[in-house]
C-alpha cells in the first residue's frame, strides 16, 4: 500500500506542476492517469467522484483526495491515500505560487501582468472546457446528454444562474431522461 501511496503523491504532484487555471483544468490528464494508465477506477467511477468534488464544498483539487481515496480501496488507508494525494497537489506549489508572486509583483509592471493573465485566460478557458468534454464522452455520448451538456453551458455563459442551480437542472434532466428511455 505504501508504494500505491507514493505513486499517487508522484502522479499529484506531478499533476499540480501542469495545473495553469487550477485543479479543474488538469482534469483530463487526472482522468487519463486514474482510469487509462494505472487502472484504478471505472470511467463511471470517475465521473460519480468528480461530480462529489464539484458539488461538495472546498476546493476542485478535492477529487485527487477522492481518487486517492479510491484507488486503495477507502477505509483508514484512503483517508491516508487522499490526504498523500491532496497533499501532494496544493503543497508544493503554494509554496511556489507565493514565491512566483512575490517575485512577479516585485519584477514586472502592472501593464505587463495584466497582458499575462489574459494571455493566460484562454489557456484556462480551454482546459476547463476540454474537461467538460471528456467527462460527458466518458459517460457514453448520447443527442441526449449533448444537448443537456450545451444548454447547461450556454446558460452558465450568459446568465448568472448559480452553478448549483444549474447542476439541479442537469442532474433533473439526466433523472427525466433516464424515466423516459
């Protein structure tokens, strides 16, 4: 168990490094290392512990401690898998970040810093958006679920519905469907 442990800490941290625009926006890597490489969950799986790390309070980074969790097979050794997990992700580099900051706010003009983050806003954009995709293409693709997965989009772009309201109607929409077929 205490290599699967280490292993996780190294996928983690590994995955925390790549992590421009947040946890959310490795998600498909996340899905890639826990479900394709190494095995340790069911694409169904993964989606159920992704949804829990979205709806749940606290950060995105919670579904590396659930995978974690999961890939020992839950009980004390999860609880220490997730913590190792999570650990690793939001460790190192907050450490890194405040440095980067310190360093960023000390060395470049605030004209410069605000070209960088929209250079760096479509690059966030884009991961979040590739981790919708992935998880809804997991799932098994149906007209169904795209048109439930775009209307749920667009409505997140042009109104300012609260995500929960939005998930609510996702998740009553998925139940309908599910009575229908």
């Amino acid at each position: 168990m205490l290599s699967l442990i280490l292993q996780l800490m190294a996928v983690s941290l590994g995955l925390s490094l790549l992590s421009v625009g947040g946890a959310i926006a490795v998600i498909p890597e996340v899905y890639r290392l826990a479900v394709e490489v190494n095995g340790w969950m069911s694409p169904a799986r993964f989606a159920e512990l992704y949804a829990i790390s979205q709806f749940a309070p606290g950060p995105n980074a919670m579904v590396l401690a659930l995978m974690g969790w999961e890939a020992v097979g839950g009980g004390f050794g999860g609880w220490v898998a997730g913590l190792a997990a999570m650990g690793a992700f939001v460790g190192p580099t907050s450490v890194i970040s405040v440095l980067a900051f310190r360093s960023w706010a000390a060395r470049i003009s605030p004209a410069k810093q605000i070209l960088i983050r929209a250079a760096l806003l479509p690059l966030s954009v884009a991961l979040v958006a590739s981790s919708g995709v992935l998880i809804t293409a997991s799932l098994g693709v149906s007209p169904l679920v795209l048109v439930v997965v775009a209307a749920v989009a667009v409505a997140s772009a042009v109104t300012k519905a609260h995500p929960l309201l939005l998930m609510a109607g996702g998740a009553a929409a998925g139940a309908l469907t599910s009575l229908v077929a």
